[in-house]
C-alpha cells in the first residue's frame, strides 16, 4: 500500500509538471510559427522593394516596345531602301523580331497574361504587315504602306491593345 501512495504521490507532482510541459510546448510553437511568418513578410517586403523597380522597368521597356511595332509608327520610322515590297516587308518583320529578341528577358518580371498579349500583338502586327503587302499586289512600296496605314485608321491597331492592358496591369500594382 505505501508502494502504492508513493506512486500516486509522484504521479501527483509530474501530472502539473506534464501539464506545463505540453502548455509550453503548444506555446513556442504557436510563437515559432508567427516568428517565422513575421521573418517571411520582412523578407518578401524587403525583396518588393528590390523587386518593384525592376518590375516598372520590365512594363516600360514592353510599353516601348509596343509603341516602336505600332505598324504606323513603325512604317513612318523605317523607310523603304528599294522598290521591292518583298524586301520591305521582311525587312519590316526583321525589325519586329529584333526589337522583340532585344525585349525577350522582360518576361521575367510580367504576368505571364501581359507577356501573351505582347506576343500576339507582335504577331498580329506582322501579320497586319503580310496581309498588306499580299493585299497590294500591283502597287508599290508606298502604296503598301498607304494601303496599311488607311486600313489601321479604321481601326485601333494591336500594339495599342496591348498597351491599354499594360496599363491597366501597372496601375494594379499601386
């Protein structure tokens, strides 16, 4: 029987020490965890602030290039260097390419949505270029790109498309 007094005696005082044991455990966890997450939001607040410029950069950089393959703008600023629409054409579609290849990192840092629209607005101006050249075909050069430039009057070319969602994409931002 004394064995028996003794072993709840003992029970009696580890139960409280078992208690506060499993109570401070839960605790630090619950401390470890909110510790982490605080850690986690400084370290993402911290990058955001690396990260945001960068962003900005990438939304300017996509903006100009959009505005510099606005078929408009883009037959204004590059001149036919003979009477071949062949040769203007592609030398139009080696422009695009180019300024698209020298933009092609900025994916990086745009929704992969925005980046899309980028890329169908650079082929839908191609193709607005193609079917140009295609629908002039006993024209010259300049009346391929009078041709082209009446039809894009009419109505709002793909380039600018995409720059109004660029916009709107940027202004979520803030």
């Amino acid at each position: 029987m004394n064995e028996v007094t003794q072993i709840i005696s003992y029970v009696a005082y580890l139960l409280p020490a078992i208690v506060v044991g499993i109570i401070a455990y839960y605790f630090f966890k619950g401390h470890t965890a909110n510790e982490e997450g605080r850690r986690r939001y400084l370290v993402q607040k911290e990058a955001q602030k690396q990260v945001l410029p960068l962003r900005l950069q990438a939304y300017e950089r996509i903006t100009l290039f959009l505005e510099r393959i606005d078929p408009i703008k883009l037959l204004v600023r590059i001149k036919p260097y003979s009477d071949s629409k062949e040769d203007y054409e592609n030398l139009l579609i080696t422009t695009i390419e180019q300024e698209y290849e020298h933009n092609i990192t900025q994916q990086i840092y745009v929704s992969p949505e925005c980046w899309n629209l980028m890329i169908a607005a650079k082929n839908a101006t191609i193709n607005v270029i193609r079917q140009g050249s295609m629908h002039e075909k006993e024209g010259n050069v300049d009346k391929m790109r009078q041709g082209i430039i009446e039809k894009l009057m009419e109505e709002v070319s793909p380039s600018q498309k995409a720059i109004t969602y660029v916009k709107g994409e940027v202004s979520e931002l803030f």
